[in-house]
C-alpha cells in the first residue's frame, strides 16, 4: 500500500471518533485532533502518542516507540507504533 492509500486508511479508520486533520511533515505525516497532534504515520506504520499512563499498554502488545535518527544520535519519541492486528479489530 503506497503512502497516500495508507495515510486514508488510517483517517477511515479514525472517522468514528470525530474529526481529524493530517497534515505532511518530515517525510511523513503528523495526525491532529482538535489542535493536537495524537499521531505520526512513518513508512505505511501508524503510531500513537502516548505518557506514562497509556506506554504499558502499547508495550503489553509487543509495540516499539518511535526512533529516527538525528545528527548521529538515535531520538526516542513518546509514540508509539499502532501493530496491524490492532487496527484490523
């Protein structure tokens, strides 16, 4: 699935809970509700911002955090990616 059929996927799939805007950047694309940005999509893989309370969860599913690579360095980011088992159900 290319990026574009994947991003609408995701915004289809997002749809029952109200509207939400996805706007491009980085190479990727940030998913905002009411101003704030809940998700990253990065290579045809979603990912959920999460905090202290939700981060067990996400890793109770076997989940990795989002890591990109800046200046040499690897930055670890509070999302966490969505596996596909999880947003067929």
């Amino acid at each position: 699935m290319n990026q574009n059929a994947f991003t609408e996927y995701v915004k289809e799939l997002l749809e029952p809970y109200g509207s939400v805007v996805v706007c491009v950047m980085f190479g990727g694309y940030g998913i905002y509700k009411s101003g704030v940005m809940i998700g990253i999509i990065k290579s045809n893989e979603l990912y959920f911002k999460s905090d202290l309370s939700t981060y067990e969860y996400f890793q109770s599913f076997g989940s990795e955090s989002f890591v990109y690579q800046s200046k040499g360095k690897l930055v670890t980011l509070s999302y966490w990616k969505v596996l596909p088992e999880i947003m067929e159900d």
